[in-house]
C-alpha cells in the first residue's frame, strides 16, 4: 500500500530512530492500558492487553508505512470493539498513528488527507456501530464521540503545524546553501577578476620596465667611450628602473600570498608619478614632453592609476615600436573629466617593420593591438601573420572600467604641427571623475 518513505524529524542516524519508535511502541501500549483503567474500562487477558501489546507492535513500522501503521490500527480497534474485547475509546488509542500519518509529507502523496480521511471513516463508523449494535442513543452516541473527534482535531493540527515548522526548516536550509553556493560563484568571479587585473599590472609593468631598462642599456653601449658619465647616468636610471618594478612585483605577488602574512606596500602608481616615469623614458633619442593643467592632486585613486597606466603603456609602445624622436603627454582635469592625450612623430617604415597588423580601437573596441596600422605595414606581409599585442586592449579595458571613452590610432594631419613629418601615432583617454565639483 505504502512505498518505503522516511517521516519528518528523523533523528540522527538509524538507531536513534529505532530507540524513539521503541519509545513511543512502549508509551503507547501503557497508555492504552493506564486509559482503560483510568476511564472504568475492562482490564482482561483478551482484551485490553492484547489490543495494546498490538498496537506498541505496530508503532514499529511507522516510519516506513505510516498509512499501512494507521489503517491497520484503526481495523484493530474495529475488531476489539465490535468483537466486545474491549471498551476503551476509538480515537485516542490511535494517537501515535495519526500524528505520524499527518506529519508525513512525502513528495506526491502528502499524510495529511488520509489522516483526516481514515479519522472520519472511524468516527462515522463508530456512530453507526453505537447507534445500532451498541444500543445507544444520538445523544449517547455523540456525548461519546464528541470529545474523540475534538481531540482528533487538536492531534492533526498540532501534526500539521510540526509539518509546516519542518518545512520551514527545509526551506530555510535550502535557502542558506543557494546563498553559500552563490557567495561562492561571487568569490569565485571576484578571484577571476583580481586575477585579470593582476595580468593586466603585470604586463604593465613587466612590459614598460624591459623597454625602459633596455632603451637606457643601449644609450649606456652607444655613450661608453665616448661619454662615461653619461653613459653611467644611464645605466643608474635603470637600475633604479629594475628596482621600483622589483617593488612592484612583490606588492602584486602578495594578493595570491595567505592571509597573515606581513603586508607589502602597495605599487605607487598614479598621475602624481607621471612626471617621475617621464624623466626615466626620456633619452637622447626619445624627447618626451609633459603639459598638466588642472588639480590633478583631486582625482580618485582608481582614475589616477588608470591615467598612471595609459600614459605608461602608451609610452612603452611609442619607444617600442615607433621610432620616434619626439612624445607629447597631455593631461588635463576639468569639466567633470580627465583627459589624457599622448602623441609622437614615429615614422610608418620603422613601424612596418615591427609590429603586426593593427586596428584603431575605440572605447567599444573588445580587442586591439599595440601599433598603428600604416601602408606600408599592409604591404608586410611577414609581419601581418604575427599575433597582436595586448597593451592597447589593455589600457581600453582600464578606461572602460571606468566609465571613460578610449582611442588609439594614427594621428591627423591637422593634428600635427608644421614642423612636423612622419606619421605619428595618438593615444586619447577621457575618463569621468564622480564626485567632481566645479
């Protein structure tokens, strides 16, 4: 009749629920004993005893067919008081059985309904047997059930509120797993995302350092024998060059490093050092003009770095591929905007031969490469199969980020003083400042 099922408030482990059927088995069997008597029932060998010993017997399986526990109950109850064995009342005998059948809300076939079922088929089948059989009269019959079928009542709803509590427990831990696994998938994106940002300051600086410290190298070679002191100004700025990226890259090593362990300071990078990352890319064969205007000292650390990272990757590319002899750096904060513009004279032939097709890329642009794309480029074939880098994207996701708008291209004609020859190469930025008060 029933499939295997587990009814609401298990215990913990299988034999602390065997301890509690055996509990109840024997709670059930006294209390139909001690109720006969306190109520002037007949105690015999045939009657009271057996039904009670019976009824303990078939707590046992509750657990697992509830409903088969129940009915057969009830048609023991049936048999005893239509055979004249007994004289103890119909309902309560049953307690046990009833709350659990009403508690049970296995998926599919709730117990609460048959509970209430079997209860009114026993209650009018017990009117009907007192009436007639019995020789009682309605009133007889309802003074005698009336009470039965009030506590009948009070059973199912105190089973169906413990039914609901359970429930509500179930639900509730659900609901705190769903919100642990999403706390997870969020740590989890967050992770992935520091992990982005972390490649991203790595090419940074990993990238800018290596041109810096080898322009200053091969400055160093060309102006050996003929000017040692300047060659050994170079060769100090690169070491100072290797030094702030050595204290660079341990400020970003120790984000994957355990909790606990000493913190590093963090990499100063920001508009304020802008001038400072000037001075070291600046050489004999790169001139590298910086023009500021506005309060820059006001802008957010997020915008800061972002404008710290443009200008620096916009530099690298220039001494990297461009073969310039000349880098302006504007910056400018106003209007709720900081803008930043770098410009150099590189010319296309040098370009051609060193980088791979380029793009120009705007602030929608989800990928771009390092160069600018030229003619004579286009006509390299070689040098068109080689992979694009990732400077350019990079410093467009930054100002993204953000909120700003980014480009990186070739430079007008009309952008280009007169004096001016070569191609040339222009790296916009304009990014938002929140908070900004005129």
């Amino acid at each position: 009749m029933d499939r295997p099922a587990t009814a609401p408030a298990l215990p913990a482990g299988p034999h602390a629920g065997r301890f509690v059927d055996g509990a109840l088995a024997i709670v059930t069997a006294v209390g139909v004993l001690a109720g006969t008597a306190r109520f002037g029932g007949r105690l015999d060998e045939a009657g009271a005893l057996p039904l009670a010993l019976w009824l303990g017997l078939l707590l046992l399986g509750r657990r697992r067919w509830p409903l088969t526990v129940l009915v057969l109950s009830v048609q023991a109850v049936v048999v005893f008081h239509t055979s004249g064995l007994t004289d103890t009342g119909w309902v309560w005998p049953l307690s046990v059985a009833y709350a659990t059948l009403a508690a049970d809300d296995r998926p599919g076939r709730p117990g609460l309904p048959w509970a209430v079922g079997v209860g009114l088929v026993e209650l009018a089948f017990a009117a009907t047997w007192l009436t007639t059989a019995g020789g009682a009269t309605p009133r007889e019959a309802l003074a005698s059930l009336g009470a039965e079928a009030l506590w009948l009542a009070a059973l199912l709803a105190a089973s169906t509120a413990y039914r609901n509590r359970l429930r509500w427990r179930a639900e509730l831990d659900e609901r705190l797993l769903r919100a642990a696994r999403e706390r997870d998938l969020e740590a989890g994106r967050r992770i992935a995302e520091a992990r982005l940002d972390i490649a991203r300051e790595l090419h940074d600086v990993v990238g800018h350092t290596l041109t810096v410290v080898g322009l200053h190298l091969r400055v160093a070679a060309e102006a050996l024998d003929d000017s040692p002191h300047e060659a050994r100004a170079a060769l100090t700025t690169a070491q100072q060059v290797r030094t702030e990226a050595v204290r660079d890259l341990r400020a970003l090593v120790h984000v994957l490093r355990a909790p606990g362990e000493d913190p590093v300071e963090p990499p100063a990078a920001g508009v304020p050092e802008v001038a400072a990352l000037v001075d070291r890319m600046r050489s004999p064969r790169l001139d590298i003009r910086l023009a500021t205007s506005g309060d820059l000292t006001a802008l957010p650390a997020p915008v800061s770095l972002a404008v710290h990272r443009v200008v620096q990757e916009a530099l690298t590319n220039t001494a990297r591929h461009a073969d310039a002899s000349r880098a302006d750096v504007t910056i400018g904060y106003g209007d709720g905007h900081v803008e930043v513009s770098v410009t150099d004279d590189g010319r296309a032939v040098a370009r051609a031969a060193r980088v791979a097709r380029v793009t120009r890329v705007t602030s929608v642009a989800p990928a771009a490469s390092d160069a600018p794309e030229t003619p004579e480029a286009s006509a390299a074939p070689e040098a068109s199969k080689a992979p694009a880098g990732h400077g350019i994207r990079g410093m467009a996701e930054r100002v993204r980020a953000l909120g700003g708008t980014f480009s990186a291209g070739p430079r007008d004609t009309t952008e280009k003083a007169n004096d001016e020859t070569g191609d040339g190469w222009l790296v916009r930025a304009r990014i938002p400042v929140p908070g900004f008060r005129p």
